[in-house]
C-alpha cells in the first residue's frame, strides 16, 4: 500500500500519525453536533472523513488490516449519520 501524494516526501507515517488523524476526525465529528449553520456541518463532516481516509492510509501502510477495517467502519458511521441527522 502506498502513500498518499501529499505524503511522499516526508519520513514515513507512524501509530502516532494514525492516531493524530483519528483524533482529529473525532474532534470535527463532535464540533458536527453544534455547528455554526448546516454548511459549517458539511464541513465538519468533510474534515472528519478526510482525517478517517489519511489514518485508513496509514493503517493499510504500516500493515495494520484490523485497525484499517475499524477505521473505515467509523468512516461509514459518519458518512451515515450525517446523511441521516443533517441533510435537508
């Protein structure tokens, strides 16, 4: 599994890095539940599904299938939820 492009160039991604991105889709899945207006809820959702992808990237790179599958769950539990709690 490679990189991502954004990636190439910098020392390789650690459990740190997967986990610093996990932390942040979370941060921006929770700010979802008080946004400013439905747009800024989009973003948050954006933001939290773009953080799931890069620690799914680093997951599958550092050989980790397990913790990419329960990454891309959430990844789906999200995309989920907003589409039923936030979409109008």
């Amino acid at each position: 599994m490679g990189l991502p492009q954004w990636w190439k160039g910098a020392s390789p991604p650690t459990r740190d890095d997967l986990g610093r991105f996990e932390a942040a889709a979370e941060a921006a899945y929770d700010a979802m539940y008080d946004p400013k207006d439905r747009y800024h809820a989009k973003e948050l959702r954006d933001d939290a599904l773009g953080a799931l992808l890069s620690a799914i990237d680093i997951a599958k790179f550092l050989g980790l299938p397990e913790e990419a599958a329960r990454l891309e769950k959430r990844y789906d539990h999200i995309y989920a939820v907003y589409a039923h709690q936030f979409r109008m």
